[in-house]
C-alpha cells in the first residue's frame, strides 16, 4: 500500500460523493478518527483521507413522524446532550452514556462506530435493538438497509466502493417501552465491551411484547438474541420465563477467547446481563401496575 497523499475536505453530501467516486478504490472516509487514527498510526496508509467533519447535513438530529433521524457524524458527546435522543432513542442514549471517555465522546461518531463494524461497537449494537436503519448513498443515488444487513463482520459492512453513510433512522420508541443497555468492561464506562445487552420491550398486560434483543462483543457483528426474544415473547417476566431467556441468550452467543476475556466468562457474563435486564424489566412492570392502580 502506498503512503497517504491526498486530503480533502467535502462542505455537502454532493461534494462528498463526487469525491468518493473520483478518488475511487484509494478513498477512505475520515470521521472523528478515533478507530480510524489508531490504524493510520499503525502502519496502514490510505490514498486519500476525506475529512467528513465540516458536513453540516450530517450533523443533523430531527424528529419527524415517529422517526428520529441522527446524521452519520453526530458525535457521542451530542447525542448525550440531546433531549430528543434521550425520549425517543433511549437505548441509544444510554450506550452512549457508557461511552469510552469525554475525550474520545466529543470526537467519536454514530457513523464510525458503525462503519468500523467492531463485534464491541456500543451504538451499533443499540441501534440494532432499536430495529433502525442506516441510509447509504453513492452518486448512484440513495440506499437503505437494517443494522443487521449493514454489519457483515469484523470491520466488513455492505457499503460498496463509493458508497458513504449519510446517518441513521430510529423508530420513536413509545413512552412505556422499557429499555435497559448493560455492557461490562474492566471499568464501568472508559472501556470497549467485553461484553452487551441490550433489551427493549413492551407490556401487553404482563405478557411481553415486540421484545428485542442484542448482544455486543460475543459474535462476529452485534448479534440479534431472536431464541431469547422467542423465550419471553407474550410471556410474564416470570423466574422460569427469564431461566429461559438466559438459556436461549447463552446458546446463541458465540463468543470468542482474545486478550480481554475467555469465552467462557464472556457467556457468564451474557448469563448475568440478560437476567439483570429482565428483573429489571419485570420490576418496571410491577411499579407500573401498582402505580396505575
Ligand atoms: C480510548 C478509546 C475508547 C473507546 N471506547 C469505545 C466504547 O466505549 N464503545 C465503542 O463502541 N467504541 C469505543 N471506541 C471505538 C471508537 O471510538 C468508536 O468506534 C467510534 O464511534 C468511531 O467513530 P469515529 O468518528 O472516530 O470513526 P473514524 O475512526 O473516523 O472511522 C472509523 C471507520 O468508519 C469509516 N467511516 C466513518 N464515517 C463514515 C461514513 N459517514 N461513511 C462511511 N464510512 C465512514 C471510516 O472510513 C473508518 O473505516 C473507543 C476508542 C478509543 C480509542
């Protein structure tokens, strides 16, 4: 591989894409750097670096029909300070609340975290528990995918040559879904997942409804937990429901030993996260009935 040579610097998306296609196999996006640097300063060269950060369309955070749009560079600093991210993307918000450092919040963004595709990405695993999608584009024109469609591997993504990120979408939770994002690491919040949960789900009476999901840094990608979600789903949180829920969580991990943990504890941990979620969840559900009397 050649040195890096070329830096650009797109103001808009039309800028951006005209310089993807021109600059063509040797153009790498640049975002807050914080994956991306760390490579760089490894040893790997890229053509041409395209700095991202001035795009003002991708910095952008609405809430439109029951959708909450997030742009590819928001960073995790300001998705913590939006109010917006909080109500209607709690999952999200909360992963961001477990986030690496101030440091790294103020310069990491959505679109990096996953566009890395690291099996620890933190807001890629809420975002596929929030059941969002991801708009790509390319001079081609637009594109959209799931989170599950868009995270092929260990640093593989679907985006094709050309392609970039432009942001996410994220369906508006409602105001009773309970939400809970647990990640364990050494330190509670300034480290990358040895292991997340993430679960979403509502209440139709006692019995669970529309459950989701996720598991972060124990497969290949993020990992929708679909035999946990089978265990729980028009079911009470009962203690036998949720021995359940842990059983099917534990059977379709597939974690790996590396330098942060063994497999083994990494299913223990799983084991323990699913289950703290659930009583949680079962606990929410009983102060919400004797509250609602
Ligand atoms: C000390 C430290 C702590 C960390 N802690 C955490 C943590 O707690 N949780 C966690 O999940 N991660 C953590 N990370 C990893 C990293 O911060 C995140 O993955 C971050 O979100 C990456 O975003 P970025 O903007 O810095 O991406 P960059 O490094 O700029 O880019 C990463 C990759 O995404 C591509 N890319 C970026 N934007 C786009 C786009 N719009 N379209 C197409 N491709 C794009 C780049 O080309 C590159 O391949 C940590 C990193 C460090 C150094």
């Amino acid at each position: 591989m050649t040195a890096t040579t070329g830096y650009l610097r797109p103001q808009t998306i039309d800028e951006l894409l005209w310089a993807l296609s021109a600059v063509g196999a040797g153009a790498k996006i640049l975002a807050g750097g914080t994956d991306l640097m760390l490579a760089v300063r490894a040893g790997r060269a890229f053509e041409t670096l395209i700095n991202v950060s001035r795009i003002e369309a991708l910095q952008e955070i609405a809430l439109v029909d029951g959708q909450l749009s997030i742009g590819a560079g928001v960073t995790v600093a300001r998705l913590l300070r939006s109010a917006e991210v909080r109500q209607a993307a709690p999952l999200l918000w909360q992963a961001a609340d477990r986030f690496a450092s101030p440091l790294v919040r103020s310069r990491a963004t959505v679109g990096g975290n996953l566009c890395n595709a690291s099996p620890a990405a933190d807001l890629a695993l809420a975002l596929l528990a929030s059941d969002a999608e991801v708009t790509l584009a390319s001079r081609g024109g637009p594109r959209t995918l799931s989170v599950e469609e868009f995270i092929l591997g260990p640093g593989k993504t679907a985006l094709s040559p050309g392609e970039a990120l432009l942001g996410v979408r994220v369906p508006a939770r409602g105001r009773e879904r309970f939400c809970r994002f647990e990640k364990s690491g050494s330190r509670p919040a300034l480290e990358i997942s040895v292991a997340a949960v993430a679960v979403a789900l509502d209440f139709d009476g006692d019995a669970v409804v529309e459950p989701r999901l996720a598991y972060g840094a124990v497969a290949p990608t993020p990992l929708r937990g679909r035999g946990a979600e089978a265990a729980i789903a028009g079911r009470a949180l009962s203690p036998s429901v949720i021995d359940d829920a842990v059983r099917a969580a534990v059977a379709e991990i597939r974690p790996i030993d590396d330098v942060r943990a063994s497999a083994l504890y990494r299913r223990r941990l799983v084991a323990a996260l699913v289950r703290r979620c659930l009583l949680d969840a079962a606990s929410a559900r009983t102060r919400f009935r004797d509250v609602a009397g």
